[in-house]
C-alpha cells in the first residue's frame, strides 16, 4: 500500500503573483499547527507544488522530520486564465461546469486532472509501500480525487478548508480509500 496525503495549502495573502504568494500570519499559524496532525504519521518523503504558499503549508512538516521539500510541479495549481479574472469564481464554477472546454485561456478541467493524476502515479510508481505527503492547492487536489470518485466535485471544492488534509490509500495505482484528516481528529 502506498499513501499519499495532499495538504491543500493554508491561507495566503493575496498577490497577483501567483508563484510567489507567501501564507498570511493566519496561513502560517496553520501551516505549523499540521506537524500535530502528522504526529503519528512518519512520512518517506515531502513534495510540494513550486508555488510558495504550497511549500510553506508543509514546511513545518519537512523541518520537524528532517525531510528535503520536493518540488512537483504535476501538483501546481491549474492555471484558470493568464491575465486577471473580473469574475474568479464564476469562471472556476465555468470550467468545473465544462470540464473539456476552458475559455479563459487556461488548463480545462480535464487537462489539469490528466496532469496530476499522471504525476500522481509517477508517485505511487517511485514511492511504492511508503507515505508520501504532497502540498498542493485546492482546484487540482479536488479534482485528483473526482479521479477516483465523482462525488468530489466543484460545490466540494467551493467548501474546502486551507489548509485541508486528505489521506489516499492505494494498492498499485487503485485507490483504495479518500479520507479527510482534520485537526480535530489529530489530537485524538
């Protein structure tokens, strides 16, 4: 079995640069809180999205177990339009709506989720039998996991916390299980 936790990045203060965006106090408060959660989990190895705010939410992870940070750039953000949005979240709900199609000039849904989900199985591949945690960004978690159950989907992701963590288990490249882990079950 191979598990692979995606830890969606916590918050961020806003920029238009998108690689750069370093985490907001709050952001960062958060990020330190996860080495609680990974607590019990002793993870082989720490990837991250090259965006800023991804690598700083599993930082603290990385320092408390003396792990180098990985970049991976299959688990970066899917890029929704190359210039400013007047309406991010209406072509977000677009895209999720028309997952073939992107007018904004930006990745489809069905090309960022072809994307992760073939770096997804480099991990498994690379780092079969070990715990892998994986810092990413909401848009193309979410979608990694309608990869394996359509029940994730866009009113999911307009819901999802930052940072969030999920677990997902696999034998060979089947996953077998999608689980959310909180903090709260963490100090269990």
């Amino acid at each position: 079995m191979t598990t692979i936790y995606l830890v969606r990045h916590a918050h961020s203060t806003y920029s238009p640069d998108e690689i750069a965006r370093p985490l907001s106090e709050r952001g960062t408060a958060d990020a330190k809180q996860l080495i609680s959660l990974f607590r019990e989990v002793q993870p082989d190895y720490i990837y991250a999205s090259p965006y800023r705010r991804a690598i700083e939410t599993v930082q603290p992870v990385a320092e408390h177990y003396g792990l180098p940070i990985e970049e991976a750039e299959a688990f970066q953000e899917r890029l929704l339009a190359p210039g400013q949005l007047d309406d991010f979240q209406q072509a977000v709900e677009y895209v999720w709506n028309h997952p073939d199609k992107n007018p904004y000039g930006g990745e489809s849904n069905d090309i960022a989720q072809y994307r992760v989900v073939a770096g997804t199985q480099q991990l498994i591949r690379k780092h079969t039998n070990e715990t892998v945690v994986v810092g990413t960004h909401g848009n193309i978690m979410v979608l990694l996991m309608q990869h394996f159950d359509p029940a994730y989907d866009y009113s999911f992701w307009s819901r999802l916390a930052m940072p969030a963590v999920y677990r997902l288990v696999f034998d060979g490249e089947r996953c077998l299980q999608i689980e959310e882990v909180s903090l709260a079950s963490s100090s269990k």
